[in-house]
C-alpha cells in the first residue's frame, strides 16, 4: 500500500489495479472512500481497462477473430509496479504479457498517476500503444463514495448535482447481461439546488444497475450533503460516457467517468466500429484526467 497525504486529506492506492483505497478526510475525521464491504461490493475505484462494463457475450472481435473478456477488463486485478512517487504524486505502470495478450492482443503500457493538492485528487491514465498498428479500447473509473457520511442521515437525504440545468438523458442495462439497453432512453429532471442543479438519490434509482449517461453529458458532477452543498465533486471534462450506480440499499454511490462503455446488447461487429471505442495509432499515447474533490461539512 502507498500514501499520499497533506494537512486536510490522506490518500491510500493498493498495487493491485493501482486501485484507490482510502480517502481520508483528516478535518472532519472521515473516511470518504467506499471501504469494500463484502456483503455489498467488495471493490472500492477499480480502474476498468481494456474494456469498460461487459462485451455482447463476453467477448470481443477482431480482425475476424473473438477474444475472451470478462467485465470491466483485466487490469483491476493485475499487479502494477510503482515507479515513482513524491511528496504529492504516485506513478504506478502496467504493461502487457503473454497472458494478457490472449484477452487483449495488442502490446501496451499504462501508466496510472495519482496527484495530490489541498482538498482534490487528481487521477491521470496514460496509455501507450506499443503495436505496428491501431490499438483499440475502452478505459474508466469507478470509484464509490460513503453515501450517507453524516451521522443520522440516510443515502436518500443526499443530492445528485450538475452544473447544467437540461435534464439528463441515460440507458439502462439489458436484463442481467451487463450490456446497454440502447432501444429505450429516460430522462433525469432537474431542478435548482442551491447554485447548482439536480435531483435526489432516491430509493430505487439503480434498481437496474447503473445509470448510462453518454454523448459527454457530464463534465461536472457531485454528491451534495442533504442540505445540497457538495460533499463530492468530479471534474471530468471530455469524457465521452459516464455511470452512476450502487448496489440497491449498500451505503455507497459510484461516480463513473469513462471514455467508452459496455457494448450495447446484441452488438457483434469488429472492436474498430463500436462507438465511443477509442483508436490509439502505433506508437501513439492516450491520456486522460479527472480530479475527486472533498468538501468538509
């Protein structure tokens, strides 16, 4: 395990998936972070890497031959290596081997840098294409967060906030195959909450599992206290999909942000026509950054 820490939080990654374990908010003397209750999810902010959600049948296509996959990709239980780290940053690789070559046929290197400053935590993936040719996938977040963090208060007081006032338009999964439900879209209302706008967390939300939020609606999002000054935000500026979940009645919410997703149900086409799929040329780097912010009440 390593750890960052400052005068207002302390932040702990595990090698295992580079995965972040602790968010420690040292002022008002709580965890913050979803501390992987069994009983509920045993995870906390698994990186999903090379695929996001599931494959159409667990498996992927291409150049005409399918590879084996399994939800959310290999990397969340991989061993990273960290290589190097200082007063406030924590840089930790990953690159490809025989065996994860027959899940995912492309040579590769991951970088994962976790960066530290006052109240925000800056998370960066940096993804090399070490091929002669294009490399195709799908990277995202996933870490929860303790919903409810005060004391006598329950999830369903709590907020969803945004910095639009449009409502949000999402899919659902298609029946238990961890795929999107692409025939049908809703709509999340929402309406003045303080400065910001959104709706309330309520009973059943995620009786479906995740809410799918795509065409980069989401560059801000948070997790108001119940009087709907934030007690988590994100900046995820450029991310083309987004997830909101949590197992019904576990203490805990998930902010998402993902660039690509879960196929939709039925989709058997080559990896290169899935949308939001990203294309990485040989030799080419891919980076991307979201920051998690803590607000003491």
């Amino acid at each position: 395990m390593h750890t960052l820490e400052n005068e207002y939080l302390k932040i702990s990654v595990c090698e295992t998936g580079a995965e972040l374990y602790h968010i420690y908010d040292k002022e008002m003397e709580k965890e913050v972070l979803w501390y992987g209750d069994e009983a509920y999810w045993a995870r906390r902010s698994p990186l999903l890497f090379p695929n996001v959600g599931r494959n159409h049948e667990n498996r992927c296509l291409y150049q005409g031959q399918y590879y084996d996959t399994v939800q959310h990709g290999f990397t969340r239980d991989a061993v990273f290596t960290c290589i190097d780290s200082g007063k406030d940053f924590l840089t930790f690789q990953l690159c490809d081997t025989e065996e994860t070559r027959n899940y995912f046929p492309f040579a590769f290197q991951l970088l994962v840098i976790y960066t530290l400053k006052e109240r925000e935590l800056e998370v960066c993936w940096k993804v090399e294409n070490r091929n002669q040719e294009t490399m195709y996938f799908t990277i995202g977040g996933h870490p929860g967060f303790n919903v409810p963090i005060l004391e006598n208060t329950k999830q369903t007081d709590y907020k969803l906030l945004f910095q639009r006032k449009e409502a949000l338009e999402y899919l659902l999964v298609y029946g238990n195959t961890g795929t999107a439900d692409s025939s049908t879209k809703y709509q999340l209302p929402l309406e003045p909450i303080g400065e910001y706008y959104g709706c309330d967390i309520t009973e059943h939300m995620f009786d479906h599992d995740a809410l799918i939020l795509d065409n980069n609606q989401i560059d801000w999002v948070g997790i108001g206290y119940p009087d709907g000054t934030p007690y988590i935000t994100m900046e995820c500026k450029g991310f083309t999909n987004f997830g909101i979940w949590s197992l019904p009645g576990a203490p805990y919410v998930c902010l998402e942000p993902w660039m690509g997703r879960c196929d939709d149900y039925g989709f058997q086409k080559e990896i290169s026509e899935k949308p939001d799929v990203i294309s990485l040329e040989a030799g080419k780097t891919f980076c991307k950054s979201y920051s998690i912010g803590v607000h003491k009440k």
